[in-house]
C-alpha cells in the first residue's frame, strides 16, 4: 500500500480556509497528483486541509473521508502557566538545539519543560488513532511494525497538517516527535509517499518513498514555509 500525505496549501489560520496562494497550490497539488492512481482520499476535518483535498477529489472523481484525529495538534501547558514560546513544539526543538540537548532524546516529554507541554498528549492520540486507521486498511501494529493482513488499496491520499504530519511520521518510524519536528519540516502541498509491502501475514516498515516534493508549486510564493 503508499499513501500519499499532502500538506494543506497557504492558509489563513484565522478562518481555517485557504488564502488566494493557498488555493493555488491546492490546484498544483491536484494536477501533479491525479496519475498518482489513488483510490480513496482521507482527509482532517480542519477547514484548509478540507478544502485542499476537494481540488484532488473533484479531479479524479472521489469522495473525501474524513478522520479528525489528523486535526492540527495544540501546544501550552497543561495548567496554564508560562512555558518557552507558548510550547510551540518548533520553537521547542530549535531550543533543545541551542541549549545542546539532543533531538533524538525518546525521554524529553519527561523533562522540564517538555513535560508541562500538551503536546504531549496530541502526539500519543495521534499515534493511537493512526494504528486504529492503519488497522482499518490492512495493516494491524505490534511492537515496533505492522503486521500485514492484506492491503485494502494499492494507493491512498491523506490530506493533513504540519504538526499532524510531524506524529504521524513520528510515530509510524520511531522517531522522536520534536527530532520530526526540527528535521523533516513539509512545504506547503509538499507530498510524501509512504509505503507498506503488501506481505501477507508478515511484519512489514514503512518506507519513505518520496518526502516533502514540492516541485508543483515551483514559481509559485511560499511563506512561512514550515509553520503548521
């Protein structure tokens, strides 16, 4: 199976919609992704993810199914007191960078300040929801892989988020969320493609076949490229 994760095109976060850009790399997206052969598109519920899906899903005909659990992660602390940068998990990692504190740390939501970040807790829903997804398409988790039951389609588009993305990937290949964070930021429609061997009754990785390919917007501005 290769699911295709796209991040939404230049928002305005504010109405959760596309700007005029936005809905031009939407568009770009489309085009670039309608020979992909996709068979179903999923898409979060959050209005820019939304609304860069329908450009693919009216080219090829399809019907957008929703998951919210891929919704934007949120960040602060849990009680409300001052935490760095209001948790932003970016400005997070770029601290752990500065100070010296290695990204690859498995521990650090164990650790001041980490440990008073909400994050925390988007990121372990992420991870849950995403096996519970990843089950539902033939695929079931054990320990640190899945085991494979038969794939349900060959290629699947997933319309999500920075943040989302971020969990996701952490967590599908074992990577600490705020090394994720630092290391694989996503262009806006940048496209990954995700692939688990159709290997009946086996254990099987994902493997990264492409990342983050935004070649369809080329010419086209981008901002702020690696906010959420």
């Amino acid at each position: 199976m290769r699911i295709l994760f796209v991040r939404h095109g230049h928002p305005n976060y504010e109405k959760d919609c596309l700007t005029d850009l936005g809905h031009l790399h939407a568009a770009a997206a489309a085009e670039r992704l309608q020979h992909e052969g996709i068979q179903k598109i999923f898409s979060s519920t959050c209005g820019r993810a939304l609304e860069t899906a329908g450009y693919t899903a009216r080219k090829l005909g399809l019907n957008i199914t929703e998951f919210d659990f891929m919704r934007e992660i949120g960040w602060g602390t849990l009680t409300g007191e001052p935490l760095y940068r209001d948790g932003h998990p970016w400005d997070n990692a770029d601290r752990m960078v500065l100070e010296n504190i290695p990204l690859a740390d498995p521990d650090v939501f164990e650790k001041e300040p980490f440990c008073r970040n909400q994050t925390r807790e988007y990121v372990q829903m992420i991870a849950k929801e995403a096996d519970a997804w990843l089950s539902s398409l033939g695929f079931d988790r054990e320990g640190h892989y899945y085991r494979c039951r038969g794939e349900k389609y060959q290629t699947i588009a997933a319309f999500g988020h920075g943040g989302a993305s971020a969990a996701m990937f952490s967590h599908l290949f074992n990577l600490p969320f705020l090394f994720v964070c630092h290391s694989m930021g996503i262009h806006y429609t940048g496209i990954t493609a995700v692939t688990l061997k159709n290997q009946p009754d086996q254990l099987v990785t994902p493997c990264f076949e492409i990342f983050n390919d935004a070649r369809h917007i080329a010419g086209l501005e981008i901002r702020n490229v690696f906010d959420r």
